[in-house]
C-alpha cells in the first residue's frame, strides 16, 4: 500500500502554471480530509505559490526559483534540509520536477506513467499511477488519489481562500465602480499563441457595455504584450474599459472572484475562475478545451476553434494548433457573454435595459 495510516508527511511537487496548480487542489483537499493529521508541503514555482497562500490545505510552501539556475537548485536543496517526507508525489512531466523529488528524501516516490512523462523523469519515482488514457487534466492528477487509495471527492472542491484584508481590498475596489455587473477580460496568456488578438477586444467591450450596461475590467500581468493590448483596448474602446493588469498574482486572484462573468484564452485566471465559480468564457483554438478547458462547468460558455467542424473533441489530442485564435471572431464571444448573462449571472446583477442606461 502505497499510503498507510503512518504517512503523515507528504510532499506535492506541481510547479508550474497557476492553472495546474489550481488543477492539484483537489487532490491536496482529498488527502488531507482522508486524515486531518496529514501536513501536506507544496512545491511550487513563484507565480502559482501565490495561489497556496491561505490555503487550508497545504500547511507550507516551498518556492522553487528555477530560473536562477544553479543558485535556485541551492536554495531549493537547502529549503528541504531538516524536513522529512514518507510520500512525494511528482505530478510534473517535465524534468525539472526531479529536483525537488529528489531532494525531499521520501522513500516513497509517487509519479506519472512512463507514457505521460518525458525526459526519463520516470525514473525518479519508485512508484507510478496506473497507466490510462490521456484524459482532462483535472482527471490526469485525481489519478494520483487512485493510487493512493483515496476516494475521488464528488463534486470537487478547490477552496481557494483569502485573507481578511484580501476582502476588505476586494470590496473596497469593486465598491469604487460604477452600479451593475462586472466582466473582465484576461488579455494573456503563458504563451503568446494562446492569446486573442486586441482588436477583437475592443469590438467585445463595446457590446458588453451596450448589451450589459457593464463595467468592463481589464485582467492580466505585467508583460510587454500585455500591457500593449491594455494600451490599445483602452485607446479605442468607447466603453472606457478599466486597467487591472499589475504584478500581483494575489490581487488578479480577487479581482478575477469579483467578477459577474470573465472572458480569457486558455490561462491561469481561466482556472481561477472556474474554481471560484466565476461564469467564464472559455477562447480556445491554440490548445484541446477537452483536455484544459473548464472542468466540471461552464463547457456551453466555450468558444472552440481547436476542433474542425464534425470533429469530435479527445482529450488525447495534446498537440496544438497554431493560428486557430484568428478564427475566434467577437460575434462568437458576445454570444457566450449573453447566454453567461442569461443562464449564470443573478437577475440582480442584471440591467433591463443598459442601452438607455448609458445614454
């Protein structure tokens, strides 16, 4: 048995993308109902640690630095002396989740199946989750739960938190804008060619200030791209759009949770969202939505040009399509805010007739 009832110490290693660690918070929420004595250590790379703040199950962080290169490997070594594990699980399929693997000394080494991974990581782990499928990524890790011996949790539960002060800035910033529903719209992604084109932005904030009588939130970091496309929305948009974009993981985190519908490409706040059950609107064309789209909801608010028409959608289809975010045009978009407004938002937060309200 691969977890007994003398494991009490785990170690998570999941590093990258606020998304995927989003993705593992169920299976930490799964082991640590199993038995309340458990501590659970999350290894996590800057951004995504951000996520495990507050969280109520995960009793620490540990931040891996990788891109400091040989100093990260020392900090990350030294951050492990005097902490011992029974169980790590590596739910990385890149090598750089060897590392902190390794480095945790647990005699027992849970990871993905030789088929899953790349780099030889296989090797590292003594023990592996049954093979199967390519499947969604959430099913992917709740496999980990199988090999473990612990009941997939039904229905799923993420529990992201915040501090009390989160809230209270939450509230104060959303309290500071105009009456009526709020959407935001992420303008990047991880990778370039998961992103919307700008223009195409512009057209949307229009119509969701006409049709919705919404303010309109600008979501994003602080790249170069990003700040370009917030500066061009702004620039031509007629429905003065507000910039959010700032070097904060925790406070896009409450911006993302105050919003009345968000709309983003294939990204961290996507999968924010979804777990905070904020209505989102999905933009795939560069990557497979059965593979990382919305989980367990909000799959009719998809806008998919990944798949051709006829094709029916395989989570096993992992390669992406360059160039297929052109296809999305602002018409399809405006259509899945509307059935958001219709079939998720509260009639409260509605206007009746926000054309009128703005003139």
């Amino acid at each position: 048995m691969i977890l007994d009832e003398r494991a009490t110490e785990i170690c998570i290693v999941l590093l990258t993308g606020i998304g995927d660690v989003v993705h593992g918070l169920p299976v930490a929420n799964a082991i640590k109902d199993a038995d309340r004595t458990r501590r659970i250590t999350w290894v996590a790379e800057p951004a995504p640690a951000a996520v495990l703040r507050e969280h109520p199950s995960v009793d620490h962080v540990i931040v891996f630095r990788k891109n400091d290169g040989p100093e990260g490997l020392t900090r990350l070594r030294d951050d492990f002396r005097g902490l011992r594990f029974d169980l790590t699980m590596n739910m990385q399929r890149h090598f750089k989740g060897v590392f902190p693997t390794v480095f945790s000394g647990a005699p027992t080494r849970l990871g993905l199946d030789r088929e899953k991974v790349r780099e030889g990581v296989w090797r590292f782990s003594n023990h592996h989750i049954e093979r199967g499928p390519w499947a969604h990524t959430q099913d992917m890790l709740l496999r980990f739960l199988d090999s473990l011996g612990i009941p997939r949790p039904d229905p799923l539960e993420w529990r992201i938190t915040f501090s009390e002060a989160e809230l209270a800035d939450q509230a104060r910033f959303f309290d500071g804008l105009p009456d009526g529903p709020v959407v935001g719209l992420v303008l990047g992604s991880n990778v370039v060619r998961k992103d919307w084109p700008a223009e195409r932005y512009v057209e949307l904030s229009d119509a969701i200030a006409d049709r919705h009588g919404a303010t309109v939130l600008l979501v994003g970091g602080p790249a170069e791209r990003e700040r370009a496309a917030a500066d061009l929305i702004v620039a031509r948009s007629k429905a003065t759009p507000i910039s959010t974009l700032a070097d904060d993981v925790r406070r896009m985190m409450w911006t993302v949770g105050g919003c009345d519908v968000l709309v983003s490409p294939d990204s961290g706040p996507l999968h924010l969202a979804h777990a905070l059950g904020v209505p989102v609107v999905g933009l795939y064309g560069h990557t497979n939505p059965a593979r990382v789209g919305p989980y367990s909801r909000f799959h009719d608010l998809v806008v998919d040009a990944y798949h051709d028409p006829g094709e029916t959608p395989d989570p096993a289809a992992t390669r992406a399509r360059s160039g297929r975010m052109d296809r999305i045009r602002a018409a399809d978009v405006v259509e899945r805010v509307d059935r958001a407004f219709a079939h998720y938002v509260p009639p409260a937060r509605r206007r009746a007739n926000p054309t009128e309200d703005r003139k």
